[in-house]
C-alpha cells in the first residue's frame, strides 16, 4: 500500500484505493468524472508516431480502454512520422474514438496543411522547433485551444504497455474536479520491468535525480535561494520524465513548450513561473509503468539516452545562468563532480531498495550509467557555452499577438484533413 505523507513542495495525491477493491473504486472514480463532465469538458491529446500503429499489443488496449470511457468530449491525436496514406489508415484505425459525444481529430504534423501553418508562423520570427514531441503536442495543443472547447486538457503517450483506465481517470480528476483548486497535475509511478524483474527509468533515478538534490545543496550552500526553491521544487517530483499530466486551459495558453527532450522539465518549469504551489499536484497514476525502452548510445549525443541527459542537462544549465548563476569551466568541473558522488550515494539506496523486494539489481551497470551521464553533463556544458537559441517555442498567447488569425487557419486546416481522410 502506498504511504500517505506529503513531502515537498507540491501536493502528492496517493494511491490509497490500492488498499479496498480496486473495481468499486473505478466504477465510482468515473461515475464522478461523469459528473464534472456535465460541467466542463475534457480534451486528451495523444502525441503518437505512426509507427506505434505497428505494435497493436500495446496501442490496442490504450485505444479501447479510451473507447469505453463516457467523460472525455474530444480526443487529439498528434501524428508524427506519417505521408498521406498513412495518416488516411490512422485515421480509420482511431476512428473507433469518434461517437455522438465524443469529437476525434488528428493533426498530421507533416500534412502540407500544417506545415503551411508553422510557415506563417516561422515568417514571424517566431520558432517553431523542430519535428518531435515537443512540436507536435505545441502545435495540437494550438488546435485545441482554438476551438475553444476544452476545459481540462489531459495528455499521455502512446506506448504504455500497463494502460488501463484507471491511469486514464486518475490522471484527469485532480484538475476536473472543481473542489480541488488544482490547474496542474503530474503522473507518476514506478518503473519496474515484469519480465526482468529489476528498475527502469535510468535518466530519472540516476541523472535528474541525483543531480537535481546536488544542485539544491550546492545552491543553499552559495546563498542563491531562488534557484534553491526551484531546485526544492523540482525535487518534489516523484518522476520527474513522466510524460503524462492534465492541465487546465487558462494554464494551457500560456505555457512555452520545449521540442526537444527538456520538454517534461521544461514544462514543470513553466508551470512553477505560473503558478502558486497549491494549483500543483502529482498523482499516483498505477502500480507500474511500462514503455519502450532507449539505449544508451554513448558514443553518439544525437541518439538514446546520451541526448535526452544532455538536453535536459542543457535547459537546467541554461536556467541558471538566466536567473543569474554564472558558470564557467571551474563550475561545471565541481557541479559534474558533486552531482556523480550523489549518484553513488543513490545508487547505494537502490541497491538495499532492490535487494528487500527480490529484484535484479545490477550495482556495476548503474554506476557505469552514471559515469556516463556525468560525461554527458559536461558535453550539455560544451552545447550551451555563449549565446544558445532557446529551446522552447512560445506560449500560443504569445503567437496570437503576431497571427491573430493563427487559430481560424490551424482550424481550417485540420478539419480540412480530416474531412479528406474520411
């Protein structure tokens, strides 16, 4: 059973159902979101790649747990990596999700119709990133927001392997919930592999971490308590990569959206410029968690692991020296230092953790993968010295000042393809 304290800056909303029948609490968890719904409409935005439509083992159950759910009013798929035909045959596959009470659309990210779009967007000087994640949830996000009926807007991926509704109906009450006073929501949950019986989410348990309470000593210590509280704030989140959260509209049209693999700390930045802590939560979404995996790819900084640790590495630098942290090559040396003896002493942690439960725990690997990501630390360093573009494409807020008219053509644009498609 899951504990119940609150710890941190942010409220942590436990998986205490876990201790009475699990069924009477999901049928009673979405007689309630029934209810909100009556009130306010929910969005789900699924970024998905057209890839993930050939692992029907894993999108199938996603898609039909999603189906049989009476409290979501829209469902907007982002689809990435697809031409005409294909995004034609995801439009047949996810129309299953499309009923009298529930809109479904999906924005082919590299339809002409889109690209059009982030073209006027781009003559503004406005960036727009670059094709990923982060570009694809922004520029749905934009559609959403445009029409204008979404309330509560949740978001997860699309390679869970452990989907159920639960997750689903978790995920969304925190900020659905009018008593709540809640405009942002975390999931969180472990990560522990069934078939190997051992720990996953390296990045998060041996790089974010154990760097994150390194860099909030280490600002105590130097007397910069802004950047400290940041740190605290952040270190208040169980799983900080998680990709699943539900935030609320007024949120929504202001936040700035990373596309690149900072898009997760990025945005749990955003939301601490925006918000007071109370609006904060995180939620205990499932037992487990399971998803693809990405290799380390330690020779190349383009690929796996070794870049998403160097771009988070990179905003977390870059929000230092922008809130007045000066670093130099002295800094980094001791900060990389500092943050890899955390790491062991973490390490050292999940070590006893593993061994208790009768997991697999590979000690020499885990310390290797944090010799690598203190490696990957000062290569984030090398990438951000001098003047560096940022990261983020502006809020949608900030678009409307330049394109008035930006929501009519993403509009036209979307409902034009999916009328193509049909």
């Amino acid at each position: 059973m899951a504990d119940f304290h609150q710890e941190g800056m942010v409220t942590t909303l436990h998986a205490l159902y876990e201790a009475f029948d699990r069924d009477v609490y999901l049928e009673e968890l979405e007689k309630k979101l029934v209810g909100y719904a009556r009130h306010q409409n929910i969005a789900l935005l699924l970024p998905c790649l057209y890839s993930e439509l050939q692992n029907p083992d894993v999108l199938d159950p996603i898609v039909d747990s999603i189906s049989r759910v009476d409290y979501i009013a829209s469902v907007v798929v982002a689809l990435g990596g697809a031409n005409h035909e294909q995004f034609q045959e995801a439009c047949r596959y996810f129309s299953r999700l499309r009923t009298d009470r529930r809109d479904l659309k999906l924005v082919w990210i590299e339809g002409p119709g889109i690209q059009e779009v982030l073209d006027r967007i781009r003559e503004k000087d406005i960036t727009t990133g670059v094709a990923g994640k982060g570009q694809s949830v922004w520029i749905s996000l934009g559609y959403i927001l445009g029409i204008d009926k979404a309330d509560v807007i949740a978001l997860h991926d699309c390679d869970i392997v452990t989907y159920d509704r639960l997750l689903l109906g978790r995920l969304i009450e925190p900020v659905v919930n009018p008593n709540n006073d809640i405009e942002f929501c975390k999931g969180y949950y472990a990560r522990i592999s069934p078939t190997e019986r051992a720990m996953k989410g390296r990045v998060t348990r041996l790089f974010v971490v154990p760097f994150v309470d390194a860099m909030q000593k280490i600002m105590r210590e130097r007397g910069f308590h802004d950047l400290e509280k940041f740190y605290s704030y952040h270190r208040s989140f169980n799983y900080p990569l998680a990709g699943e959260f539900s935030f609320s509209n007024h949120l929504a049209r202001g936040l700035n959206i990373a596309y690149d693999w900072g898009l997760e700390v990025s945005t749990l930045s955003e939301v601490y410029s925006k918000l007071i802590n109370k609006k904060i939560a995180q939620v205990d979404l499932a037992p487990n968690y399971e998803h693809k995996h990405q290799e380390m790819s330690q020779q190349d900084s383009q690929r796996g692991l070794h870049r998403m640790v160097v771009d988070i590495a990179k905003f977390y630098l870059n929000y230092m020296r922008a809130h007045g942290f000066s670093l130099d090559d002295a800094i980094i040396d001791m900060i990389l230092h500092t943050y890899y003896q955390n790491a062991l002493n973490f390490i050292k942690s999940y070590s006893d953790d593993a061994e208790v439960n009768n997991l697999f725990y590979d000690r020499y690997r885990e310390e290797q993968a944090a010799h690598f990501f203190r490696g990957f630390l000062w290569t984030a360093w090398e990438q951000s010295k001098g003047p560096q573009l940022s990261t983020q494409i502006p809020s949608w807020n900030r678009v409307l000042y330049s394109l008035p008219d930006i929501y009519e053509h993403l509009k036209y644009v979307v409902n034009r393809d999916n009328g193509e498609a049909e």
